[in-house]
C-alpha cells in the first residue's frame, strides 16, 4: 500500500507540474520515480514468472510503460503503472485484513474458565487446556468458553453469533451452548462436549480459511487472456524487427517498424477498456452505499444469477419489537391495561424481550406506574407489584406449567402455541397467578426488504434462498412476508456453506448476503459475498467481496444492474481497442505506418475507451441501473430509490 501511495502521489504531482508548464526534466523525474516505486513490485513478480516459464501482464504492462517513455509517452506509462501498482496493494491489503478478522474470531471465546472440581472448588484454568467432561461455571455477563451442555442452572444466552437467532435463548439443564456465545442475568454449569480445537467458533474460522483458498479465484478479462496474449505479442514483436532484416531491410527501418507495432499492439487499450468502466462503477456504487472492494467484485456481481439472503440483521433489523397483544378470555383487563402492567414490570430488566414491550408502551403515549418487589429470574422470566397486584412476565414454560388442565392454562398453552406457530417469540403476563394475556414478539422487517427480494427476482430470474439459522416457523414467517419461497432453517454457518455450494453445483452464480460471524463462511463461499455494514461483525466485513454501508437492501438489485452495465461498456470498449489494435497492426505490417501516425492511434483508442467508461461515474447511470433494477409496482420502486 506504502509503495502504490508513493506511485500515485508521485504521478499526480508530475501531472500537475507537467500542466502548469513547469520544466521537462522536473516531471519527467517526477514520472520517472513513479515508475520505479509502482513498477519494482509487479515488474520483480513478473521476472520471477519469467522464470518459471511464463509470461504474465505485469511484466508486459512494466514493458510498455518503458517503450511509452521511450517514445516520449511518459504520462501515459505513468498511468499504467498506478494502475496495477493500486490493484495489486488492494488486493493485498484485503487478504491480510481478511486473516487478521479470521484471529480475531478465535478471540470470541474467553482465554480462561472456571473449572469446577468434584469438590466444587473453583479453578481458573486456561480455555484451551479444558477437556471433555469438564463442567465450567458461567456467571452473569460471561462469555461461554466452551460447546457442551447445561447441567445446572438457568440463564438467557446470546447465541446470535453462532445461530444468528436474533433473540437470547433460555437455557436449562440440558440444553446445548456454544463457545463464545454471551451468557445473560443467570449463571450457568455448563458440561464440555467438545474441545476447544473442535468448538462451532473454530470451525467458523477454518470454514472461512477453506473457502478463501478454494474458492475459484476470479480474473478480469485481460487476466483471463494475458498468458496467449503476452506470448503472441513478444513473437509478433519479435518477427516484424528479424524477418524484414533476414529479407535486407536496413537496421534502422526494420527497428522503427518492431517498435511501432510494440506500441499499437500492446494492450494499454485493452486495459484501459476494462479498468475504468469498473472503477467508475465502484465509485458511483460507494457514492450510493456499497463498497465493492475490487473491480474483479464489480465484475463478478453483473454475473450474479441467484441470491441468498440471510435472515436476521440482513431480513430483518434484529431488534425485538410487540407485534400483537392476545388478552384471554375472561380477564377484565384491555390491551393497554396488559401492556401498561407488563411493561411496568419489564421495566427495571434489562432484557431484549423487555425492552420491546417497554418501547411499544411507550409508543402508545402509557404511562408506567412505579413497581416494587421487583425480581427477575433468569432463564424464566420477572416479577414486581404494580398497582397492588402480583404482576408475572415471563417464557410459557415457567408460566405455563404442564399437567395443570385448568380451563385459563389450556387457552393460554393455546394461544401461545397459536403464536408460536406463526413465528413469533410467546411471553406470558399473569396477575395474581392467572395467566390473563399472551404477548407476540418478533424480529423487526426492513421496509424495503420486500422491494429489494422483488427487484432481486426479476433482475436475476431466479427466486432468492433464505439461510438462516434461526427456526422453521419464524423462517417461514418472515419469508412469505418478504416473498421468498425457498426457505432453509436451522443451519449452523457450515450448513450454510453447504447449501451454497449446492446452488453452485447446479451451475447458479450465487451472492450470498449475510451480516452475522455465522455468515461468514458463507460469503466466503460464494462467488461474491456481500456484507451489511451497520451491524455487520469485523470478520463478515472482512470476508466479504462488497459492503452496503447504509444498510439499504434496495441497493443491492441496484448494484447488480450498474455492473451488468458496467460489463457492457467493458465488452464496447474491447470491441473498439480490438478493432484501433487490428487496424493499425496490419497497417504497419502490410504497409508502412509512421511511428507518430501508430502513437496517435494507440493513444486515440486509449482515451475514447477511456472516457467511454468514465461516463458511469454520472449520477444518472445509477438512476439507470435503478430503474432497470426496480419491479413496476410504484412503491418498490420508490423502496429501492431510497438509498440514493
């Protein structure tokens, strides 16, 4: 990064010397410098290929920049080498905070635990020595150190790095929990079933590490074409300098038409058809909330044909919210009389579920009278006084107890299993021990979710895929809110990783779009990843080939349609560096074309494809791809506008 920042520091001040008029030698050292400090990197990797036998763009873009400066072209290998020396530092830049954000996954799960032995004497030993069988103690605000199972105690845990269920858990004795996950008000015994080598966190962490090396390294066109194309133009080059002197032309005539074909062939045209159109693309995507991280990602996203939504934090906001109030038969009490005592009671918790009936009280202007008592009890729910009544809120089966068929339990167990069915997270309200509402929770849909799966659809002409780790109902649910049929629940991030590579194996090229840790391997997986940048953890940031930064999903379909756009200009400008290289190659090979009549060529393709491609750098190409990505209907449209 130092060395390409150096470049292109030094090639902008030569630019600006060179236009004020300043004196030839001061930027002709300024490019000069530029070539060596963007130039020893690729040309050094290319003369090490030239080792190996092969012949790579690199070494042929370092080549032409030296036959443009000795030409007198100096600027225009100056670009060339700021070009490729950026590329290649972004690459790199973006492998080494890739494995950074891969060791910092492994620092989810603590260092040390609290090994209890037979005795219950307490031991603080480290993580990584505990051994299966061991029982650890979790207290309130700890992270879990190792998978295994409940043997005692409750609590709520925060499981959303690993499942990517957007709500905290109740665990009790026998109950599953995962390393590095977040234990909630409780304290737990927690029994190790797996080492900490063999936990889910570190199979996140190798799962991403096996996906980025496997996964098919994607090239630009000219990348796909360089080894064929390096090769012909060093024999062709070769041949119009040795067989006109084998034939008696003079020395200098057989030189002047070697060198004038080196530079009419050589493919600074082609590079410059590529490279600008998708960088500009870049730009105006960044402008408008995704950063894609490289013009191979702008690319590959214009060949997306089918996408993968993950559900919580990408669906959804991942925040709780009261979706509805069920008040039993035979209470005397009305909704707002239910959500004022509950959330009276909630009040003093600091728990999800309480928070969101606590925000939906006051949304509907209640006041919240004073409690006293107050108790919670984690894994099971709260307790206060309020008004002078026993008010209890808290999961169905703490509040719901079995066997007991009276007839106010049995419509409650009914209303609660009614709700489930549909998605929702049920929590119990009882007053003086009678169970007189059921309250639904659920996650909070993006707006434009709906919208964004529609244009997607349309766009791609295939349905989208939601994986989600979070349950069938609530997967379901959600689903057939936003439209999406194929539905695939219950997945740890290496089920994700799976499915992905079904998709792929039936010819799909798949972007997955993800927020969580547990999306991870997915995004790696994929042939482009996209990551949600509000609440998007360091690792899913990292991995992933593109970023929405607002999290708008409406710009997703939009940023698909700018580069099937950009990939279009791409392909005319080829068309049209092809036909300046074909034309002035057989000029000079049949006839004799004058050096300075070949450069103006050469450099008059350059700056039409050029300026071709720049044309996408316009605010109205992203209105376009808006509208090519945007379905009929007015208010999807008006969704998918929003990010702009």
């Amino acid at each position: 990064m130092r060395w390409a920042a150096a470049a292109l520091t030094l090639f902008l001040t030569g630019l600006a010397v060179q236009l004020a008029g300043g004196p030839a030698w001061a930027w002709w050292a300024l490019y000069l410098a530029c070539y060596v400090t963007g130039g020893w990197e690729p040309g050094w990797a290319g003369l090490q290929a030239l080792r190996e036998k092969t012949l790579d763009v690199d070494l042929l873009m370092v080549a032409a920049a030296i036959g443009a400066a000795a030409i007198g072209q100096v600027m225009d290998g100056g670009l060339l080498i700021v070009i490729f020396a950026t590329s290649g530092a972004l690459e790199a830049l973006a492998t080494a905070r890739t494995e950074d954000a891969v060791r910092g996954l492994l620092d989810l799960a603590p260092e040390t635990a609290t090994r209890l032995g037979p005795d219950g004497a307490e031991h603080t030993v480290r993580a990584a020595d505990l051994e299966v069988g061991d029982v650890v103690l979790v207290r309130p605000g700890e992270r879990i150190a190792a998978d295994g199972a409940v043997v005692g105690g409750a609590s709520e845990v925060d499981q959303a790095t690993i499942t990517g269920e957007p709500l905290p858990v109740d665990k009790t004795t026998g109950d599953e929990v995962f390393a590095g996950t977040l234990n909630g008000t409780g304290s737990l015994r927690v029994r190790v079933d797996r080492r900490a080598e063999d936990s889910v966190v570190a199979r996140i962490a190798s799962l991403v590490e096996q996906a980025s090396r496997t996964k098919a390294k994607t090239q630009l066109f000219i990348e796909k074409v360089e080894q064929r194309y390096s090769l012909g133009m060093v024999a062709a080059t070769i041949a119009p300098f040795v067989l006109p002197l084998l034939w008696g032309d003079p020395l200098r005539d057989s030189l002047l038409r070697a060198m004038t074909f080196m530079i009419v062939a050589s493919p600074c045209a082609v590079v410059l058809a590529t490279m600008p159109p998708l960088l500009a693309a870049i730009a105006n995507a960044g402008r408008h909330g995704v950063l894609a991280k490289s013009a191979v990602v702008m690319e590959q996203l214009g060949a997306t044909t089918r996408v993968a939504f993950d559900k919580t934090g990408t669906l959804t906001r991942g925040v709780p919210e009261l979706a509805e109030i069920r008040v039993l038969p035979g209470t005397r009490f009305t909704e707002d009389d239910v959500l004022r005592l509950a959330a009276a009671a909630e009040h003093p918790s600091e728990h999800p579920l309480a928070a969101a009936v606590v925000r939906a009280a006051r949304a509907r202007g209640l006041e919240l009278p004073a409690v006293d008592e107050f108790s919670a009890q984690p894994g099971r729910g709260v307790s206060a006084r309020v008004e002078d009544r026993f008010i209890q809120v808290g999961s169905p089966g703490a509040l719901l107890p079995e066997g007991d068929g009276t007839a106010g339990l049995a419509t409650a167990a009914s209303a609660v299993g009614a709700l489930q069915q549909r998605g929702n997270t049920a929590v119990v309200v009882r007053c003086e021990h009678q169970p007189i509402a059921v309250l639904a929770i659920t996650d909070q849909l993006r707006p434009e979710a709906a919208g964004a799966v529609s244009a997607v659809t349309r766009l791609t002409g295939a349905a989208p895929v939601l994986l989600t780790g979070d349950n069938h109902a609530t997967a379901r649910k959600l689903a057939g809110q936003v439209g999406i049929a194929d539905v695939r629940a219950g997945l740890l991030p290496d089920d994700k990783v799976i499915a992905v590579r079904e998709l792929a194996a039936d010819g799909q090229r798949v972007t997955v779009i993800g927020d969580g840790i547990n999306d991870a391997p997915a995004l790696a997986a994929a042939h482009t990843g996209i990551a949600m940048g509000g609440a998007g953890s360091d690792l899913t940031l990292q991995t992933a080939d593109a970023v929405i930064i607002r999290d708008d999903l409406a710009t997703v379909p939009a940023v698909i349609a700018l580069s099937r756009r950009a990939r279009r200009v791409v392909t005319a400008n080829l068309v049209i560096a092809a036909t300046f290289i074909t034309a002035l190659v057989l000029w000079d090979l049949i006839g004799t074309l004058p050096l300075p009549l070949g450069v103006a060529g050469h450099e008059g393709s350059t700056v039409i494809v050029g300026l071709n491609g720049l044309r996408l750098l316009r605010a109205a190409a992203w209105r376009r791809a808006v509208r090519e990505s945007a379905p009929a209907a007015g208010g999807d449209r008006e969704a998918a506008t929003s990010g702009t």
